[in-house]
C-alpha cells in the first residue's frame, strides 16, 4: 500500500507532552481513544488483552517521535475477577515485545508504511526513551505467593524488559510478607532495584496505613498506583502519605474514566453522534479507517479510499464496527472479521456478495465516520484538558 502524505492522525496534531506527575488515562484500546489522550499530551493507557494493533502502531510513534508516555497492563487484574489465570506467556509478553519493535523499528510499523508523514518524522528522531513505556510484570491479584513465584518463572525475560531499559512495574500484593519484605524480595529475585513499585488501590488495595508503613522501611525511587482512579477520598490520604514520607519518588497511577463517559446521555456517545448526523445528514455509529486524507467536510471523502480501506487494509475496525459492517451486509460478523485482521476482507466480498452494489451502498454510509472519529478524539481531549477525566 503506498504511503499517503495527509491523516487525519497526523504528527503535527500532537503537543509535545510536559507533565511532572505522570497518569496514564487506561481503556484507549481503539485508536479513536488513544488519539484523543494524545491530543492532550498525556499517558496513554491500553491492555494487552484488547489493544488494537493499529493504535498500537500509534503509541509507538507517540513515544519515539512525540516524547508521549504509554502504560500498557497485562489483564491480570480482569483475568483475576474472572477467576482465569493470564497466560502471560502467550497473550501478555507478544504484545509488550511488538510495542518495542515497533518502536525501536519504524520502518515495520504499519502507520508509518500508510503515512508519510510519520514514515518521514520517525526517520529523523534519535534513540528513543524507553523509560517512557510502562509495563506490567507478571502477577496475581490479592496472592502475593503467587506473585513472587510469577516473577521467578519469567525472570528471563523480566530481565531482558529491564535491559532495554523499560519501566517495569512490579505489583506488591499483601499476604504474609509486609510490603517492605516482599519488596525485598522481589529486587533480590530480579536482581536489581530498578523497578517501579507497583501499589494495587482497587482489588485487595494497599491501604493508606500499610503504604506508610512501607514508606518507613524502604523508600523506591519510583511508585505506581494501579487503578488508582481520580476519587479524591481515595486518591489523596494516599498523595499525602507519599509528600511526608517519599517527598522525593517519581510517581505515576492509571484508571479507567473513558467508560464513565460512554453510552447514550454522555459525552463521548453523544458529541460524536451529533456531530456527525449534522455533518452527513446520518444518524448512529458510523464506521471508517483512521488513516483516511482529510477533507474539508466527511461527505467529500473519496469512495475510493474507503472501499480500498475496507477491502484491503487490516485491523482497523474495533468489534463492534466489525459487528455492524456485516450486518448491513448480511454476513457472519466473525467470518468478516477474520478477513479483515488478515486484509483479505476485499477477496471474501468479492464472492461473497451477490450484488456488488451492495458493498457500494455501505460505502457510501461509511463517510460519516471519520466526522465520529474525529469529534471522539476531540472530546476525550477536551475531557482531559478540563479536567473532567
């Protein structure tokens, strides 16, 4: 596919992010999400278990080309009130080794392979930051035997994490080890202090006391709060624990707001919706890449594109959009996606669609979605900027 020169998810779009106090604004799995916390200079905040491959691509060039911070969690948190254990072998260590790559290697990023505009700023940074990119070690919610032993069974590639110089956060679960001695212990079996301490603040939380208890014994350079939220009945008992006894640690937290501002009667639904039924006279959730040109109104978008995009471009529709692509063309919504994550989706219609004007037709709904995208994008921006996130 040849490089395009405009994007609606263009670099020049993007402050360069300046904060003391990192947060990380976590389920931007979708690029639409992600874009928008990026518009706002702040942390960006995905799972490992949802992430889109195409925001992924993006968050790797917010961190080599925009000095942009990313927290990526490994689902252990989900996996645990779902009573599952994470394989983190297999879904969890992939998707922390393609974010590197694609850092460390621009030139396999799909973004910038459709882009030239990024191809031509990646090109010309120098040797990233990885301290920048956060990532979850290995654990089990509320099991802190568990936990250790965790760490001990990937050591090889905790270590290789460490290495490259990646912020790895180590969670501190409560059980018979205070926190201080299971932070020992975790340093004595990674070898090296250069962790992140991990303090858990929603399930099996640390609380207030057992943190200044903590702080007492051993004072970590660096302190992440998982899941920490934006609760002030919460959050500062713990800030002020932290400014009397760790004046000097770096901190950082993440959660989860993005959710409370989604469904019908709330912003991030509504914005969008209106914005692009005005626009394009259509009503709903619309659907479209993200790397469509720009044009001066939705309704100018080229068909062209947009049918190349969906016929031969991959992974850059969520599920749901997925889900009501192939419901408007009477297909198996799993069929159509399979084709799409692997960019046959075109050479599936082509047989499976008895008119072909059928397809025209979805196109020609298709357009409004980039007015959705974009108006997505700015609102989670503006929620971040007032402080509403």
């Amino acid at each position: 596919m040849r490089a395009r020169q405009t994007s609606l998810f263009a670099p020049e779009s993007l402050p360069v992010p300046t904060a003391r106090f990192q947060r990380f604004y976590s389920g931007a799995n979708d690029i639409y999400d992600a874009w928008g916390i990026m518009m706002a200079g702040a942390g960006v905040g995905v799972s490992a278990r949802e992430v889109r491959a195409l925001t992924l691509g993006y968050l790797a060039l917010y961190v080599r080309c925009m000095s942009g911070s990313v927290f990526v969690d490994s689902g252990a948190f989900t996996d645990g009130r779902r009573g599952v254990a994470t394989d983190f072998q297999r879904a969890v260590f992939p998707v922390y080794d393609r974010l590197l790559r694609l850092i460390l290697n621009p030139d396999t990023n799909p973004v910038c392979q459709a882009d030239r505009s990024w191809q031509e700023l990646a090109a010309h940074m120098s040797d990233p930051d990885l301290a920048r990119v956060f990532i979850v070690a290995p654990d089990r919610v509320g099991d802190q035997a568990a936990s250790l032993t965790l760490l001990e069974e990937h050591r090889l590639v905790l270590d290789r994490y460490l290495l490259a110089g990646v912020s790895l956060i180590v969670p501190l679960q409560t059980g018979a080890l205070s926190l201080a001695d299971a932070y020992r212990q975790v340093c004595a079996r990674l070898g090296t202090d250069r962790i992140v301490a991990g303090v858990p603040s929603q399930d099996a939380a640390v609380s207030p006391a057992e943190l200044e208890r903590f702080l007492a014994e051993v004072t970590p350079e660096r302190i992440h709060f998982l899941g920490l939220g934006t609760d002030r009945r919460r959050v500062n008992p713990r800030v002020q624990v932290l400014e009397r006894m760790a004046p000097e640690a770096r901190l950082s937290c993440d959660a989860n707001r993005l959710r409370a501002h989604i469904g019908t009667g709330r912003r991030l639904t509504d914005i969008p919706r209106e914005r692009a039924a005005r626009e394009t006279g259509f009503e709903g959730a619309p659907v479209a890449p993200p790397w469509a040109p720009e044009p001066a109104s939705s309704k100018e978008l080229d068909d062209t594109e947009l049918l190349g995009a969906v016929c031969c471009d991959a992974d850059w529709m969520s599920d749901d959009e997925i889900r009501q692509l192939a419901g408007y063309l009477g297909l198996d919504p799993a069929v159509v996606g399979a084709h799409h994550r692997d960019g046959t989706l075109g050479d599936y219609l082509d047989s499976a669609l008895p008119d072909p004007r059928i397809l025209d037709l979805a196109i020609a709904t298709m357009r409004r979605r980039l007015s959705h995208a974009e108006a997505r994008s700015s609102t989670v921006a503006a929620l971040i900027r007032d402080g509403v996130l």
